[in-house]
C-alpha cells in the first residue's frame, strides 16, 4: 500500500513539477530555506521553497526543491526551473531573509 500510494504520489510531484507558469502572475514572491531532518541524519536538508502572490491576494506555492544549504547555485537551479516553465512577468517584489544565496541568484536570473 506504501509503495502504491508512493508511486501515486510521485507522479502527482511529477506532474505538479513540469506545470506550465506562463499563464501566472505573481505581485509579491517570499523565499526562504527550510531545514529537515526527519531521520538520525547527521546534517539536515534544506527544502528551498519560493510561495507567490496572485494580484488578488491568493497565496501559491510556485516552487520547491532540495538544495544544498541555501547557496546560490541551489537558488539558481530552482529559479531558473521556475522561468523555464514560463514565469515571465517579474514579481513586483521580492521578500526574502538575509541568507544571500537567493538575493545573488535572483541578481543572476
């Protein structure tokens, strides 16, 4: 049942991953790193997670992925994965903490 629900799951993610963004718009993106460990790992993960907000106030989760720490690269990798669906009305602001691994990559992208 794990695994059929997992499988499921995943291909949901899939999907959920490859989605088309050139139709959105977002006025306001908020960015930030999330540490996990959930298990006895001896370092924990970092889930890099960037919400948006529609003109209308509707908050969406536009993208996320593992990276390493919150560096630049990792940053880049998801910010230029978000523009490759299609993302390409700019956000009229960006929000974010003093981690400069975003501020660095959202300069490069």
């Amino acid at each position: 049942v794990i695994s059929r629900l997992t499988g499921e799951w995943q291909q949901e993610y899939d999907r959920w991953q490859r989605r088309d963004l050139s139709a959105r718009r977002y006025v306001y993106i908020w960015a930030d790193g999330v540490y996990l460990q959930a298990r006895m790992e001896a370092q924990a993960e970092c889930m890099l997670v960037i919400l948006g907000a529609t003109p209308e106030g509707k908050k969406e989760l536009v993208g996320f992925q593992v990276g390493v720490r919150e560096s630049a690269q990792s940053w880049r990798e998801l910010l230029v994965d978000i523009k490759a669906r299609g993302l390409k009305v700019l956000p009229e602001i960006a929000v974010g903490d003093g981690g400069m691994g975003f501020w660095k990559a959202l300069d490069e992208v």
